[in-house]
C-alpha cells in the first residue's frame, strides 16, 4: 500500500477505539408519567441508563409486563465485543505499518461479518426480551409483544420507544468508510516503503500502550467508596455511614456501591447473576471504619447497639472479633434472616 492507503487505515482502526468511549446505541421511551422521558444507553461493555435511575425504573417496568430483567454482568456480548474490537484495532495498526493490502481485505471482511453479526445478535436478544414473558406478569394483553425496534420508533402500550445508533456505533461506520478509502487509494505497481524493524516495534509498543489507556477507562475495579456521594446499587439512598458500606465487583471490573452489608445482601439473593460473575465481594468491618475487607472471611453481628442503615442491627466484624451480646453469623448463613 502507498503512504495514502497506510494512513487511511490507521485512522480506520483509530476509530475502533473511539467506539470502546461512546455508547453504540440508545432506545428512550417516553410516556405521560415520564414526561422527561427514560431510556438505556449501550456500551461496547456495559448498559447504563440514559439518567441515573433509568435502569432500575425501565427493571420495574418490564417486571409488571413480564420481560426479564436487563443484567448488564449476565450478558456476555458486553465481556466479548470489547476485545474483539481491541483485537481488530491492533490488526489494523499492525497492517498499516507493514503496508500489506491482503492485510486490509482481511481486516474489511471481518469488520463487516462481525458488523452483521452484533445487528442480527441484538435483534434476537431485543426478539427474546418482548417475547419470551413471563406468564404471571401483573399485566397481560393477549397477542401483545414488547420488542423494541432495532432502529426507528415503536409504540408499546402508552410507551413510544425509540431506537437509534449511538456515537459508537457512528464511529464504526466511519472506520468502514474510511478502510474502503485506503483500499481504493491502493495504486497498483507503487511499491510500499517496507517499514524497518525499529518502526515496527515502536508501532506494536504504541499499539498496546494505546490498547491499555482505553481497557483501564473501560474496568473499573475495586475503589474507595465516596461516603456522602455514591448511591446505594439497591435501595438508591446517599451511602453515608463509613462504618458500614460495601462493594461488589464484577469479573469485568464494574464496581457497585452498597450502603450496608443488608442491601449487599439483598442485592446477592435478587440478583444471583452479580453474585455468581462477582470477582470480590467487600464490607467495612464496624470496628475499623471505611477499611474494606473480604466478605467471606468476615463473622456478622446483629444486636441492638448496631444501629445499621436499613435497620437490621447488624454490621461485619474480624473473625477474630466474638463480643458478648450479639449473635454472630458467617457469610455462608447471614442471608438465613435474622436469626441465623
């Protein structure tokens, strides 16, 4: 390939990056007892709400239709589709600098399948969402599916929904625009400068400097919890007291923020997907306040001097700790209920 066709296709796989950093997609709903409206926003590695709380409303509203509960950690696509665009990136940055053409074909075709690929993946995900409902769902309408459009609006019942590519997924058109260019830039009989061994290793050592910024700003992981800032993942009060929040992180390094170990708890027993695909569960031991420690390895008391946030008397402690006056529970049984 000639200088044109090389930086062409470098900026093509730029792009793939870009599209780790802005969502793919967005659906809003909007309905009178929403008049600002609602919606999802779809990462290549998560799926957030448009504000705040839209995920856990949009959760309570399927449930009384019957869809199931949109689990961001329980969704495969969203660990997979961030390697994979990162593998292609380093493909592309790869081809450019070695300025081979039958590099680029491959990096094309591949783009391409894996394109129709995610579409046809998110349709038959949206497909089993409004379909597949569950048959004692507080309301039912005979005949009636829930499945959001792939792209375009939609009426279901009183909600008008609304789905449209996101920055992310505009980047990747972009990045296949911008690799048909280089392709048709290619002159025939120009030779290509052959990059020397120097330039090569510096392209692979930028590339995977690059490829590290952007998967550190997609994992969270384990963070000190902002006391009087962070929102409880289940019961959305302020996180207030240090002597009791905790956290849960998953695999993909998402960290969620819990005001109490009785709402960490809760959260484990509603939402099984979050505990099976957690990589560390952390509560702060009453005795040492804003230090987190592992929950498995920690006894919990409940007694009446224990006044915790959700009101169960309880609070994690060492498990050298065996105080008079208070029942102490493992984390094996603590979800028994209060008289474990």
């Amino acid at each position: 390939m000639n200088t044109r066709s090389r930086l062409l296709f470098a900026a093509a796989s730029l792009t793939l990056l870009l599209a780790l950093l802005f969502p793919l997609w967005t659906i809003s709903l909007s309905a009178p007892q929403y008049p600002e409206g609602i919606g999802l926003k779809i990462w290549a590695h998560q799926i957030t709400g448009q504000r705040e709380q839209d995920l856990h409303n949009i959760n309570g509203l399927n449930h009384y239709i019957g869809m199931k509960t949109i689990v961001p950690d329980s969704i495969p696509e969203l660990r997979i589709l961030p390697v994979a665009l990162a593998g292609m990136a380093a493909l592309g940055f790869l081809g450019a600098w070695l300025g081979r053409r039958w590099l680029l074909g491959l990096w094309l075709g591949l783009l391409l399948a894996g394109g129709s690929a995610s579409l046809v993946d998110f349709w038959l995900w949206e497909y089993d969402y409004g379909h597949n409902l569950d048959p004692s769902a507080a309301i039912q309408v005979p005949g009636m599916t829930y499945q959001p459009p792939l792209i375009g609006t939609r009426q279901l019942l009183n909600m008008r929904t609304t789905a449209l590519p996101g920055l992310g997924a505009l980047s990747l058109g972009l990045g296949l625009g911008l690799g048909v260019a280089a392709w048709t830039a290619f002159r025939p009989g120009q030779p290509a400068p052959r990059p020397r061994p120097n330039q090569v290793r510096t392209a692979l050592v930028a590339g995977l400097l690059l490829l590290g910024v952007v998967g550190v700003s997609c994992q969270a992981g384990v963070r000190e919890i902002r006391y009087r800032q962070d929102t409880c993942a289940r019961c959305r009060m302020i996180v207030m007291d240090p002597r009791y929040g905790c956290e849960l992180v998953t695999r993909r390094g998402k960290a969620l923020i819990f005001d109490s170990v009785e709402c960490l708890a809760a959260h484990t027993l509603e939402v099984p997907d979050d505990a099976r695909e957690s990589r560390v569960l952390l509560v702060t031991h009453h005795a040492r306040p804003a230090r987190l420690a592992a929950a498995d390895s920690s006894l919990y008391l409940r007694c009446a001097e224990l006044p915790s946030p959700m009101g169960w008397a309880s609070a994690p402690a060492p498990t050298a700790t065996r105080p008079r006056n208070c029942a102490v529970c493992t984390a094996a049984n603590y979800s028994a209920g209060p008289r474990c």
